[in-house]
C-alpha cells in the first residue's frame, strides 16, 4: 500500500510542514493507522512528535488560522484541535511507569520506541512519518501489520507487563476481538485469565464503556464468552456468569441460561442498535438461578423471574454505573413484561388481555414484541418457526386492538383534578381509588374512553360509595 497516496487529507502535509518548522520527528499513530489498513473510516487522528506535542499543536492551530476550537490538557502534556467532527490530538513521544495499584501513569519524555511500547496492542502501536523527507514511512516495530493481517490480538510487550500496567486493556483486548472479528493471541489470552484480578482497579464507569462496544458490536456473544472464558465476567458481572451451567435431576435438565441469554443477545443485535434493547435481552433472565425450583412432576420452574428480575436491574445498574434515569426504567420495563406477549398467543385471548399489555408497555410495545422473538432460541427450527407464526398472530390483533381504542398512548379522560371537583373531595385516597376504577374499567372494555361514558360511570360508583355529585345537572 502506497501510504503517502493514502494521507490525502490536507491535515497531514499541514502537520508534516509545522514538525519541519520546529524540527521535529512526527507521526500519525494509532488507531488511524490501523483502520487506514483495515479501510475503515475514523474521524479522530492521534499525532506523536519527539518534542513538545503542545507546541506542535499550537504552532498546527495557528497555520490552520487559529479560529477552531483549542483545548491544552497539561496533566498529560496533550492537545487537541476541533475540526467540526473531527479531533485532532497531539502528544510528545513518552515513556510511562506505572504503580500497581494505579492506572494513572508516571510520564517522562521519550523516543518513538519508548511511545510504542507503551501501546497495548501491536495493531495499535503502528505509525507513519509526516516530515517531508519521509512522508508515508511506515515503522511497525511489532509486526502490527502481519498481526492485523492474520486477525490477532497481540501486546507489544509481554501480556503481563501491559495488563498489569493497565488493567482496561484487558477490556480493550475483547473489545477489539469482539469488533474486529480477531482472534486474541494464545499468550495474550493466558495473561487475561492471569491478570483478570487486576481488573478491580479499574473505575466501574471506564468497564462500562467497554463492556457497552462490546454489547453494540455486530456479534456481542463473542466479547461475552471471552470475557467469560477469561474469568473476567466473574469480576465484573457475577450475576450474568450465575445463569451459567445445566441441573439434572431424575433425567430432568433445563437449558444453559447463560447460552441462551448469549442467543437472544445476538438475535435482538440483527434488528436493533439500542444499548438499551440489548441491555434488556442480557437481563431478561437474569434472576432464574435465584427463582429456580424443582418438582417431581412439573421438572424445573422459574417461577416470577420476571418480576424479580425487574427488582434486581436497579441495583446491576447501579453497582455497574450504569445511568439510573429513563434508561433503567426501560430495561427494568422490559424485563417485567418480557413474558407478558407469549400469554397472549391463544386463540382465545380477549381484547383485554391485549389492551392491558399495550397500556403497560406504551410506546415500548415494538420494542417488547421485538424481544419475545428474539428471545426464541429453540433448536427447533419447526417449534421456532411456529412461535414466531403465534407473535405475527399477536401483533396483528395488537394492530388492531390498538387502531381502535389508541390504548398506546392511553390517558384518563378524566382527571383525578375533575374527580374531586365532581364530587368535592379533598386529595387522597378515595381520588387515587376512583381514578384506577376508571382506568381498569377502560382497559377491560367496559366503557369507552369518552367523556359521557366516563363520567357515566364515574356517577355510578360514586353513588355506589355514597358520594353526592357536585354541580351536576
């Protein structure tokens, strides 16, 4: 590959002009280089001069006309420019010693080799020379290229020493894996399994990051079963690596949890990218080992798992930093109702049964429906293929229940406000009471969501209660 042809934009002559300038060794670095051989498109661009990364950014703002935005990071002697969605950053080449029980590293300067070795991988360790004279050489003195052309996770240094100097990268080498589609080096693998106690080091919002790629990678169950495998999951999501295993009693054996949370993971992927969704798909199970029973004559139950899973959301979210707003409430959502629609699949079911799963779930109801067939994980391919046929059945009298009574966005034609108007009552309980009545009555189909019924009917059970209407006619 001729790099030079490859640096087109004009960022990289402008760089290589300001490092002649000043009389500095510089290079594109990183993941740039390696999504350039992989041609794969990325905004941000890492610069590494044998100098002042700061000064080269300075002098590299002003020749771009010293309008975009500008930012000096003097803790870690790094700079970046904004260049609409792009961003630029640029560092001198260091060296980096680290203490064990911390990932914030002790820096000096350095050469191009000592930058190098700090990388964690060798595909991301790669840079290409901007000056002039050497424009577009390549120097790859850990065979990255070789590595990303065999598929492989490798670190520059040994496993050990990379790890244990920062113990992210573990996360960062099954992340890559799992995006990639590589494999991780045999050795590299081993380091994970040996160093996976470091892990603990590390602050919980920087795993979730990663543990997110990996989640809205295009095959998440890879990332899993390394992380799995490597004895890291225990680590950080001891809940998950709890579905893991099969109980037999009397010839009676139910399903690895932990496969088939990692199925319907990977089967929601194909048709969504929310976070959130696939958060919802790796939970849905999740308090099975805590509801599982056995019984002679039924064999194993899992009996509220949805319920108790639901409880148990906040407090992963929590633990794992996740955020605890809108997001958890949705997870938490989906968890509860996941096995509502496969009720519903009988002939028999009534428009209510329908509304009342419409109403819960709301505007989410796609995303449920999307769920319930994902989670079809049968080896069956006759008994999957009938489930599915069942959720086409639900969702078109899902269609239909809702084209007819807008129960998706259901809201009270009558307000508790108007209740205690009606009949002169003071906020409390009796309100609270009156208001769920009217709203049980329209799920059920007993009245209509209209005004005239509703009130109708409110008059009703008021004076069931004895309660006097108040200025009404």
């Amino acid at each position: 590959m001729n790099l030079a042809a490859q640096l087109q934009l004009p960022i990289f002559k402008t760089v290589g002009e300001v490092a002649d300038d000043l009389g500095y060794e510089t290079y594109v670095v990183g993941g740039f280089v390696r999504d350039l051989f992989l041609k794969r498109g990325g905004q941000d661009i890492d610069f590494v001069c044998v100098g002042s990364g700061v000064k080269l950014a300075k002098a590299v703002h002003e020749r771009l006309g010293g309008k975009l935005p500008f930012s000096v990071f003097k803790t870690y002697g790094t700079a970046m420019i904004k260049n609409g969605a792009q961003e630029l950053e640029f560092v001198g080449a260091r060296k980096e010693s680290y203490q064990r029980e911390s990932r914030k590293p002790m820096v000096e300067e350095g050469t191009l080799d000592d930058d190098q070795k700090r990388r964690d991988f060798t595909i991301n360790a790669m840079a290409i020379r901007l000056n002039k004279e050497y424009f577009g050489e390549l120097i790859d003195p850990f065979s990255g290229l070789e590595d990303l052309k065999e598929k492989w996770i490798k670190t520059p240094l040994t496993p050990e020493q990379t790890f244990s100097d920062d113990p992210l990268r573990m996360m960062r080498a099954i992340r890559f894996a799992t995006q990639l589609k590589f494999d991780i080096d045999p050795d590299c693998f081993e380091g994970l399994m040996r160093m996976k106690e470091r892990i603990g080091i590390v602050s919980k919002e920087r795993i979730a990051v990663e543990l997110n790629k990996i989640i809205l990678s295009d095959q998440p169950s890879y990332g899993f079963k390394l992380l799995f495998q490597a004895g890291i999951l225990e680590e950080i999501f001891p809940e998950m690596v709890a579905l893991h295993g099969v109980t037999t009693i009397d010839d009676k054996s139910h399903k690895d949890n932990f496969y088939h949370t990692l199925q319907v993971l990977d089967n929601i992927s194909q048709y969504t990218d929310s976070l959130w969704l696939r958060w919802a798909a790796i939970l849905h199970d999740i308090a099975k080992p805590a509801t599982k029973r056995f019984n002679k004559k039924t064999g194993w139950t899992f009996h509220g798992h949805e319920d108790k899973g639901a409880r148990m959301v906040p407090s992963i979210f929590r633990r794992m930093k996740l955020p605890m707003g809108a997001q958890m409430k949705y997870v938490q959502k989906m968890v509860r109702l996941h096995l509502r629609p496969i009720a519903l699949v009988k002939d028999e079911t009534t428009d209510a049964a329908i509304r009342r799963v419409v109403f819960e779930a709301g505007e989410d109801i796609d995303d449920l429906m999307t769920l319930c067939r994902a989670d079809i994980t049968s080896k069956n391919n006759h008994k999957v293929k009938r489930f599915l046929c069942n959720f086409d059945k639900v969702e078109k009298r899902i269609q239909e229940v809702e084209a007819k009574d807008k129960v998706r966005i259901f809201q009270p034609v009558i307000t508790g406000k108007e209740i205690m108007n009606t009949f002169a009552l003071s906020p409390g309980k009796e309100v609270g009471e009156l208001k769920e009545a009217l709203k049980e009555a329209v799920l059920d189909g007993e009245i209509k969501n209209e005004y005239e019924d509703a009130m109708a009917f409110l008059l009703k059970m008021g004076k069931e209660r004895g309660l006097n209407p108040n200025h009404i006619e």
